[in-house]
C-alpha cells in the first residue's frame, strides 16, 4: 500500500491489500461516462456507468459448501462518494474534496492537507457518478445469487448520516425506475428466480430503536425479544411478522409501510436522519428435485414382493436468508445540532455502531472474545460477521474536508472489515412433509385399489355361481323333456305291435282248415312275425340304450355341477384368505400411518430448530390489513408515531355497530370485526361497555360456531384479555366458557390459537370462587393437554394458569376453606410440573416454580411431592432460583413441613 497509511489504534490496522491478487480477481471499472448532470445526495440519481460484478467471496471462486461443512468467505467492501449538496457547494466552494478516488486501481485517497495524503485499497471504488444499478451488481448480487443457491447473505450499508446509505438501500425508484435501490433490485432478482408453484419468500422488516427491536409491519410490536439457541449460538426473532411475498408490487407497498413507521429527524446535516437502525429479512425456500430416492415395499404370504410406492424422490430444501441492514448514521453532536430526545437518539445510534466497531474490530484481529452481547445490533449481527453468512459492506462517505474526521472513522471501518472471515454453509434438509403428504395419497390410492379389486372378486363369484346354477336347471330340463319322449315312443310302439299281433292270431283261427292246406304260407306268415318280434327288441334295445345314454348325460351334468359347487367353496375359501390377506394389509397400512405420523413429528421438530435459526415467526394475519391500516394511518410527524386508528374507529362507527358485524355472512368481514374487538377489549377502560353490549356473548358464539381458525384465534384472545377482570370471569362461567375454551383447545392446532385459549383459562385459573367449576367444567384437562403442542408461548401460558392454580389452591387452605389433596394432582399435573421446573425458558421456569412451592405449603400434598420426585426441585429452587422471593418461598415451605424435614433427614438433605 502507498506511503502515508497509518495503523489504527486500539481498533486494528488499515486493510492491506495486494493490488496484484485483486486486479486479478477483480473486473477492472471504467471510466464514468460523462454527458449527464450531477445530482444532489438528498433526491437525485448517481450517473450510470458500465458495471461488473463483485468477485465471489474469499477469492476462491463460487465453490458450494454442504449443510455440514463450510467455505471460508471474507467480508467484501465498497466505497461509495456521495456529491456534494447544495450546502456544501455554498460553504466549501473554495476547498477541494479531502477524497479522490482511483475507480481503476480500487484505490482511495484521504488528503490530510495539500502535501501530504493516505491511500486506501478497498474490493470496490465507486465515484459519485456511479448508478443504482452499478452500485447493486458489484454490492449485492453476487450475495443475492449466493443466497438463491442456498447460504445465508447480508448487505450493510455504513457511514456518517446524510451520505446516502438509506438511498443506497432502501430507495423504491417509483417516479424514477432508475434510482430504485438495492433491497427492490434484490427481490426482482429473487423473484424472477424462484418457481412460484414449490418455492415461497418471506419478509420481516424490523427497526432497532433505542435499543428496542420494533416491527415495523406491526407498530403495536414495538418490543421484540431476542431467542438464541443454546445448542447451535443462531438467533431469531420469533416475535417478528413474516409476510409472504408473491409479487414485486406487494413488496414495494410492504417496504413503504415500513418506511412510514421508521423513525427520522431533522438534523443539521440531514433533513430527514433516521433514527433507527433499519433490517430487512428476505427468508427464501426452494425446493430441490433429485438426488435421493427411496423404494417402499410389502411382502405378501406368498413371499413375492409387491411394490406400493415406486421410486420415491423426498424433496430437498434449501432455507436461506438474506439480511439488508442500512444503519443509522454516526454523527458528532456539534455538528448534528442534535438536543433533546433527538440527543438520546444520537446516544443510543452511537453506541450501537461503537459496540459494532468493537467487534469488527476483535474479529480483524482474531481475538478469543468478541463481544456480541454489548448491543442487540451486535447480536442480530452475528451470523453476518464471523459466522455462516455471505456478507457484503458498502460505506458510503461524503466528499467535503468539513467531515475529514468522519469520513476517515468511515473508511477505517471499512478496512478492519474486510479483514473479518466467514464461513460461509449451504442450508438444506429433507421435505419430509411432502414425502408424508406422497405416501399418504399413494397409501389412499392402495386402498381404493383393493376395495375395488375385492368388489370385481365378489362380483365374479356371484355370476360363475349363477352360471353354474343355470347350466344344470337347464340341463335338468332338456332331459325330463327327452325322457317322456322317449317313454310315449317306445309304449305307443309296443301297442301298435300288439295290436297286429292280435289281429293276425283271429285270422289265423277264423281259418284253420285253410291254414292247414297251405301250410308254407303259415310257415311264412310265422317267420313274418318273428321277424317283426325282432324288429321290436331291437326298437326296445334302442330305446333303452338312449334312455342310457340320457341318464348318462344326466350323471354329466350332476358332476358339473358337483364341479360347480366345488368351484364356488374354492372360490369362497379364496375370499376367506383375500380377507384374511386384507386384514393383514389393514394391520401394515396402519403400521406405516404410525411410520408417518412419526415422520411428520421428526419433521415438524426439524423445522422448529431451523425455524429458530432462520428468525421465522408468527404469521401475519393478511396484507389487506396492514395496506388499510397505512391508509387510515395519518403522516407520521417528526417525534411521534402515527396515531392507531381503534381509538377513532371506535369512536366514528360506536360499538354497537362493530359487533352487529360480527354475524355478517362475509368471512372478511368478521374477520376484520374480531380483530378490532379484540384490540378494543384490550383496554380496561372498554371491557365494560363491551360486555354490556354483548360482546361477551358474541365472542363466545363465534368460539361455538365459526370454522374459521383466524376468527377463533383472535376471538379467544379477546375473552382473553375480557378474563382479566373479575366480574367478566363470573359471566365466562355463567355462559359455559370453559367448555367452548376446552373445545377450542382440543380441536385446534395453531399454536397461536392455543396461546390465546391457554391465557384465557389461565386468568379464569386466578379467581378463588371459580376452582371448583373451572376444575368439572374441564378446564385443568384443557390446559394439559395443550402442552402436547410444545410451543413455549402455549407452555408459558399453561404454566401461568397452574400457577394461578395452585396459589389459588393454598390460600384457601390457608384460610381453612380447603380440605384435601390439590385438585391438580388429582388430575395429574404433578409429573408435568416436575418435569418442567428447570425448563429453560425463563417464563415457564418461574411459573411452574410457583406453582410446586404452592403446592407443597399444603401438608397433604407432601406425600405425592416426595413420591413424584418434586422435593429435589424444591430444594434445589431454594438454592439455585434467581429470583430471590421464589427462592425464599420454597424456603420457607421445607423448613415449614414436617413431612418435607422428614424425608430430607431421611436422604441427608440440608436446606
């Protein structure tokens, strides 16, 4: 590097690089093209010039890394020179810029005076001249291809306020396509990218305020926790609204929502400075054909394999997420003018990016610690600087030697960034929802393929029956016919024969003197009548023989059908075993149902720890709602936030009439109806009129009979909040809540629903008159059994409402209104709570750690706290609880129980 570079102190040294390695890694910029007018920073467009793209991270080329191995990937940096604004042309026309750039040789120079200079070498240099477009192909897309591909990416925009981060980033181009930045140049790229029908995008856009993560989709969220995972270090917002992206102009409108909701002021040096730090969370889920295949078969008895499912391919997803972050500008107070709370801000900025430089700073010099945990900016940031992201930084500086001091903090940030080293990791895993979805469809089609075959079977049996039967009536028949024939034939025969005989034998005595003189014609007559004799024995021969040969025929036709009937019991005896073969393929298909319902679980579980990784939360109710609530919003003023509209709703339209919309017969419109109950219901000051109107009654009624899950989600939520007074939970009981709340919670499935109907009963759970009912209307059942969901919202809840319980519970025994072992032991909490009383969650671990010191200051308790295991947890929480009144409640509970001391003493346990 040239002479005249220093080395920073305290905070690493100025990047060196080898100009040789990055001309060759490097397209090489041209020159600005003239012709066009410079523009001011505040409103215009940067000239275009000819772009090139960014080199792939690490200089290594653009190698894919798998799921379980990585690629080293460093931090590439852009410098970026905003042109001068009108002040600036006013107040420093007789100074020169305190930078020149060398676009070329990616090279910048900081003028100290007029004789001496330092000279900075960065991945990318772009003048003021630069466009939009240039700007986002050598910044962003390289880590906009990487992320469509499957890594994790991040772009940062970083500098002094007023030099053009947010135009750099956030610019939405609508009177000018030109000027659009990079966040709406990012999302055409995806989008023209990804195929609608298998891949999905969604997005959260946060601001870090104060030191308060606030979700600009949703103002009302305006303190979002951060969750980090304790086995993998990945953070995520589950707080955070997740909108699904399906078209670009639905993106722009969502970024102008944001936009409206981000903090600015006015400053000296900007006219509208924000105030926040701005995130932006594309997450991208594509679905990769190919590459595994599996082969699911069924033996039968006969030992021959029959094949179900031919060639099943699971799909391959890759979740990938880009992070957009245009922070807010570093700024001297003298300068800003800044006062007020306009100075708490600027503290508060200050001391994020201070923290951010910190690490920056630790990971430049590969230090064992890098303090992450400073700032929540740090933290959000972690997988971006030194963890699996693609990251990409533009510091954008402003040319006038008034600000010579930060524009060189600017690029010496810069520097110690491009020292920092990511390994970058594909993200992708098996769709086993989809494979569960497939053997399904193919397991139905099974089924229907064997009912059908059954049903031609008996209906093959039925005709080769009826064949049969039909055959021999027929062949019964023709030889009943054939044998009278032959029986009238044969006796009409004979009689014709006798009767010649009998005539010839009276001739022959009418004439005996005549027979005796001609004696050879007597002879002859006599041979003429044993000739006819035998004619007639052969006649009968005959006769008989095909009486023979018809009862022959007859016997024939008996054995066919003997044959026949031997036929229809093999045939019978075949169905038996098709039966039996059925059951058995019954007995496998719910084998394999089992197989998948444990496949869907192992899936369901593997998307809950990527989905903690990948920041993904609730889902966001509808788009339409966020596009009415920016329409009713008025403009956003230079302190405040805008004004909610519940409030003048409420008071423009009366509250009648939003609950008459509650029985509309469109599904929109009750929507929209519960939702702004359920924010009404949400202020004490409401809740009254509410009931007295009836809304109690309508909430309940849509819990009852709507199908719909938004409605009975927001409907629960507010009986929820409605639970939360007294006299409210005494008309819930009277109304037959609890049972409608159970149903609910036993039919539903959205987490999100179980949360509000485990928070209504848990506030019913706090009203000592209600135990009893609450507990025979089914409530405790409810509340158990919705910790099969496993979501920690639905477990914190449910532990609330056992806490509530059991405080209840023990205050009644205190004042000798109880008698009897708890009712929640009754019903099998007791392993539950145990289970759970050292969860990590810090809400679920100080419920449930109430609830079992409640439960053990009961003395006929003890019994079932020492044989379920509960005395270990109870003594450890007063050892080990954070919280100093809990720790001294489950104190005082052991040394307070005879039956606790005891067993303690019996296991040498000491308090």
């Amino acid at each position: 590097m040239a002479s005249g570079a220093r080395n920073g102190g305290g905070g690493g040294v100025g990047a060196r690089m080898s100009g040789k390695a990055d001309r060759q890694s490097i397209n090489a910029t041209p020159k600005a093209a003239g012709g066009k007018p410079r523009l001011s920073a505040a409103g215009g467009a940067y000239r275009r010039t000819s772009s090139g793209p960014l080199p792939a991270a690490g200089g290594g080329g653009d190698r894919r890394a798998s799921s379980d191995s990585g690629v080293s990937s460093r931090v590439r940096v852009a410098v970026r020179l905003r042109p001068r604004n009108a002040d600036e042309l006013a107040a420093d026309a007789d100074f020169g810029d305190c930078v020149e750039l060398q676009p070329e040789l990616k090279r910048l120079k900081l003028r100290k005076n007029n004789w001496e200079s330092e000279t900075y070498e960065f991945d990318e240099v772009l003048t003021e001249f630069a466009s939009q477009k240039r700007v986002y192909e050598v910044v962003a897309k390289p880590v906009v291809e990487s992320v469509l591909e499957g890594y994790n990416g991040t772009v940062m925009a970083y500098g002094q306020t007023g030099t053009g981060k947010t135009f750099t980033l956030g610019r939405l181009g609508e009177e000018d396509t030109a000027a659009r930045g990079i966040m709406v140049r990012a999302m055409e790229d995806i989008l023209a990218d990804i195929t609608p029908e298998t891949d999905t995008v969604s997005v959260s856009y946060l601001q870090l305020y104060m030191e308060m993560i606030q979700d600009l989709l949703d103002p009302v969220n305006d303190n979002i926790a951060i969750v980090e995972d304790p086995r993998t270090g990945d953070v995520s917002l589950p707080g955070a609204t997740v909108v699904e992206i399906r078209d670009q102009k639905s993106f722009v409108d969502l970024l102008r929502v944001g936009e409206a909701h981000r903090v600015a002021a006015n400053t000296k040096l900007n006219t509208e400075s924000s105030r926040s730090h701005a995130l932006l969370m594309v997450n991208v889920r594509r679905a990769v054909k190919g590459r595994h295949e599996m082969d699911v078969s069924i033996s039968g008895e006969n030992g021959h394999s029959s094949s179900m499912v031919g060639s099943f391919r699971p799909p391959i997803v890759r979740k990938s997420k880009l992070v957009v972050v245009d922070l807010a500008g570093s700024e001297r107070i003298d300068k800003s003018g800044s006062e007020g709370h306009t100075l708490e801000e600027a503290k508060s900025i200050n001391l994020s990016l201070s923290a951010l430089g910190k690490c920056i700073n630790a990971l430049a010099e590969n230090s064992p610690h890098v303090p992450v945990r400073d700032s929540k900016l740090t933290r959000l940031l972690k997988d971006s600087f030194g963890g699996t992201a693609r990251t990409s930084l533009v510091v954008t500086i402003g040319p006038s030697p008034r600000h010579r001091g930060e524009t060189t903090s600017t690029i010496m940030f810069g520097q110690r960034a491009m020292k920092v080293e990511n390994m970058v990791k594909l993200k992708e895993e098996f769709d086993y929802k989809s494979l569960c979805r497939r053997l399904d469809i193919e397991l139905d089609k099974l089924i229907a393929e064997n009912e059908r075959q059954k049903k031609y079977f008996d209906d093959e049996i039925e005709r080769i029956t009826a064949e049969a039967q039909l055959r021999v009536t027929e062949a019964e028949r023709e030889y009943k016919t054939t044998l009278e024939n032959e029986k009238v034939k044969c006796h009409q025969e004979y009689l014709d024969s006798i009767k010649i005989l009998e005539e010839k034998w009276k001739v022959h005595q009418q004439s005996p003197k005549k027979q005796i003189k001609e004696t050879e014609p007597t002879s002859n007559e006599v041979g003429e009548v044993q000739n006819l004799l035998q004619n007639e024995k052969m006649l009968r021969q005959s006769a008989e023989d095909e009486a023979n040969d018809l009862k022959n025929q007859v016997l024939h036709w008996k054995k066919m059908e003997a044959l026949a009937t031997a036929e229809v019991v093999k045939l019978r005896k075949m169905l038996d075993t098709e039966a039996s073969q059925k059951e058995k393929l019954d007995e496998e298909i719910a084998a394999l149902k089992s197989q998948l319902l444990q496949l869907s679980l192992d899936a369901d579980e593997t998307r809950r720890s990527l989905d903690r990784g990948d920041g993904s939360g609730k889902i966001f109710p509808g788009f339409d709602s966020l596009m009415s609530h920016s329409r009713n919003s008025q403009p956003r003023e230079q302190s405040n936030g805008p004004k909610p509209p519940i409030a003048k709703l409420f008071e423009q339209v009366g509250l009648q009439k939003i609950l008459s919309l509650l029985e509309s017969e469109e599904p929109d419109v009750r929507v929209h109806a519960v939702k702004v109950v359920a924010n009404l219901a949400a202020e004490e000051a409401n809740q009254e009129k509410i009931v007295e109107a009836g809304g109690l009654t309508s909430l309940l009624m849509l819990l009852r009979s709507s199908e719909d899950e938004t409605i009975r989600r927001v409907a629960a939520g507010a009986i929820a909040n409605l639970a939360m007074n007294e006299t409210n939970q005494d008309l819930i009981m009277a109304q037959g809540g609890v049972s409608l709340l159970s149903m609910t919670a036993s039919d539903a499935e959205d987490p999100q629903t179980l949360r509000m109907v485990a928070g209504a009963i848990a506030n019913l759970c706090g009203n000592d008159k209600l135990q009893t009912r609450l507990r025979g209307e089914g409530g405790i059942k409810a509340l158990l059994g919705m910790v099969k969901c496993g979501h920690p919202d639905v477990l914190a809840q449910v532990a609330r409402g056992i806490a509530n319980f059991a405080k209840c519970e023990s205050r009644a025994a205190t004042q000798g209104n109880k008698v009897g072992k708890s009712l929640l032991i009754d019903d099998g909490a007791l392993p539950w709570i145990v289970k759970n009383a050292n969860n990590e969650a810090a809400p679920i671990r100080r419920h449930i750690e109430l609830a079992l010191c409640h439960l053990a200051q009961h003395e006929v308790n003890s019994k079932d706290i020492i044989s379920e295991g509960a005395l270990w947890e109870l003594v450890r929480i007063s050892r080990d609880c954070s919280r100093e009144d809990i720790r001294m409640l489950a104190y005082r509970t052991l040394t307070s129980s005879p039956t606790l001391q005891s067993e303690m003493r019996r296991l040498r346990i000491e308090c």
